[in-house]
C-alpha cells in the first residue's frame, strides 16, 4: 500500500481545469494547487456569500479564475479550450438539500447537465491524462439500516440533490464508457461529504449555522439534531481527490469510484458535533430543537472508505477531535481579524501539503 501523501512533484507546473473554485472545498483545493506550483484555471459562480471563502483565502494571483455557469455548454467549452487542461477536477455543484428541495430544475441542471456539458467539452481536449468528477456521500439509495455504503452498493436519492448527485455518477460512467475509455483516459467519480472546517459561509449548513449564532447571541436551531453523518475535515477529502488524480494519471488506479469518509468512530449525531464546536469556540448559546416542518432529509449516513485506502494508500489524517479543534481555531482567528489567507496555508503547511 502506498503512503497517503500528496507529490508536489507532480503537480508543479501542471496545467488544472478546477471547477467549483470560489466554493467552500473549492477554495481550500485551489490553495494547495497554487502552492504546489500548478497552473490552475478556475471556472466557477461568483461567491454567493458574503463572507465568503474565495474572497477570504485571497490573494489568487497564481489562478487563471473565470466567473461563469457549467450550464452554459460556450463557456465550458471556452474555458477547455483556454486552460488546456491536463488534470480535471469537477466541483461546481448545487450542494445543499435544502435548497434543491426549493429548486429542484437548477439542481438537476447544474449537477447533471453540468457535468455533461463538462465531460462534453473534454471529449476533444488533446492533453487530458485524468478527470475526477466529485459527486457526494448521499448518491447512494439509503434505506437507513446503518450500514456503512461501499462503491458497489446501489444508486438513488429521494431528495433532488441526492438524486441529481445519483444521476451525475450514471452520467459520468456513461460519457467515460463512450468517448474517453477508447482513449485511455481515465474519468472517474469520488464520494464525499459532510465536511467541516474554516471558511463555510453556506447556507444550511451546521458550523457556519453555529459560527452565526456565536456573533448574533441566539441560540441555533437544528432540524434534525439526532441525524448521523460521516463528519470530516476539509483537508481529508481533498487530500483524497488529489492522491486519487495522480493515481489515475500514472495508470495504476483501475477503480473508477472512491468514497472518501472517516472511520465509523467519527459518524457522530448532529447534536453532538454542535455541542462539541460550540465547547470549542467558547459559546455559550447553545441549540435549540428547530420548530415546524422541513423537507425529509435521510436521518443516518455512514461510508465505507476502505476501498480508497487499499487501492490509493489514502487515510483520514484528522480524527473528531483534531477536525473540531481546526475548525474552532480558523473561525476564532477569523473574529480576531487575522490574515486568513496566511492561517489557512499554516493549518495546510501542518496537514502536510508540501508547501
């Protein structure tokens, strides 16, 4: 098995198609990247936060960043053309429940029709070695018997972005299958999610959700606080997207889907993980069950990342207590006023990217 660390070597001076660049994972990929030495080219929506992570991790110099829709198959082709990539990685995404529930036809549009429009746009890109398309943890039909899914498991999704996710994975098969295997060009799909760490300004989601109680004084509301999900740092899972790049570019990665999660010992409830967080951040505001009615969303989620680790030495670096402890001190480092792009690159020069 090999080790799970990341080869700057082979990223420097790599030209990478990133997608999803001003997102949450997004940011925190680009950062590596550039530190790396790679020539990213970044296609994404503008920030829809305020804060927001793109605009706090700043400067981005070293990127080529374009603002723009995966919707739209001209600027996706346009920006294939541009980056002439050799190393692709899809995040651009529509990545809350909630929201897909509000705008289930944009959801399916961006994580389905996206994706094509992407894969599309490759299919003629002369310099191509590898594409990873990053899907999510819930693409899987869960009947909520606690067990944890492995890659072989079924596909489904009762919500919309379950579904779109589900149906982004069949896409991508499908587009790999018929255009790019005759090729050797390997696309492949990584599953992740529930990630935590410094720099979410989302919407609907637990730690920015309790970093904004901490600064009003009020009390968070959880849906659903006994719910369990496979909690992980950021850094985890991109650290897994990147192995599994160099892998597929060498040739010596046959599996076209990972999951990327922690151990069982991390799948924690909701209430749990908020009441850890807010300990670390020293708030004393506490959660509150939330009142009325909210869309279904499934109750118990585990992964099964075993596969990842025998095929591409990759292992989870930060346990429960580590991840809870980086994500209160980029936060509280954030109300302090303190260079945030300077804290990110230490918390990932002590992760271990080869900075």
């Amino acid at each position: 098995m090999r080790t799970s660390t990341v080869n700057p070597d082979f990223w420097r001076g790599r030209r990478v198609l990133l997608t999803g660049h001003t997102g949450f994972k997004g940011s925190w990929a680009a950062l590596w990247l550039t530190r790396m030495g790679a020539k990213v080219h970044g296609l994404s929506l503008a920030p829809d936060s305020d804060p927001n992570p793109f605009d706090t991790l700043a400067d981005w110099s070293a990127i080529s960043s374009r603002i723009g829709d995966i919707r739209g198959p001209g600027i996706v082709r346009n920006t294939v053309a541009e980056a002439k990539p050799e190393i692709v990685l899809h995040m651009a995404a529509q990545a809350l429940v909630r929201r897909s529930y509000r705008e289930p036809a944009e959801t399916f549009d961006t994580n389905v029709m996206g994706t094509v429009n992407l894969l599309n746009a490759l299919r003629d890109a002369p310099n191509v070695k590898a594409v990873l398309i990053v899907t999510s943890d819930k693409v899987y039909e869960n009947k909520e018997d606690g067990r944890a899914f492995r890659e072989t498991d079924p596909l489904g999704g009762d919500d919309p972005y379950s579904a779109s996710k589900a149906a982004a994975e069949i896409v991508t098969a499908s587009m790999a299958r018929s255009f790019f295997e005759e090729r050797d060009i390997p696309v492949a799909t990584a599953r992740a999610g529930n990630v935590v760490g410094g720099g979410d300004f989302s919407e609907d989601r637990l730690v920015p959700d309790l970093w904004r109680a901490g600064k009003s004084g009020i009390p968070v509301s959880l849906r659903y606080p006994r719910a369990t999900r496979p909690w992980q740092h950021v850094l985890d899972p991109v650290n897994g997207y990147l192995l599994y790049l160099e892998r597929l570019a060498a040739g010596d990665c046959g599996q076209r889907a990972l999951n990327f999660g922690p151990g069982n010992a991390e799948t924690l409830t909701v209430s749990v993980v908020a009441d850890r967080v807010m300990g670390a951040l020293g708030m004393a505001t506490g959660w509150v069950q939330a009142e009325g009615e909210f869309p279904k969303e499934k109750q118990a989620l585990t992964l099964d990342a075993s596969l990842a680790t025998e095929t591409i030495g990759w292992v989870p670096r930060l346990d429960m207590e580590d991840t809870v402890r980086w994500t209160a001190d980029w936060y509280r480092a954030y109300n302090e006023g303190a260079d945030m792009h300077d804290f990110t690159l230490a918390q990932l020069s002590e992760f271990g990217g080869q900075l």
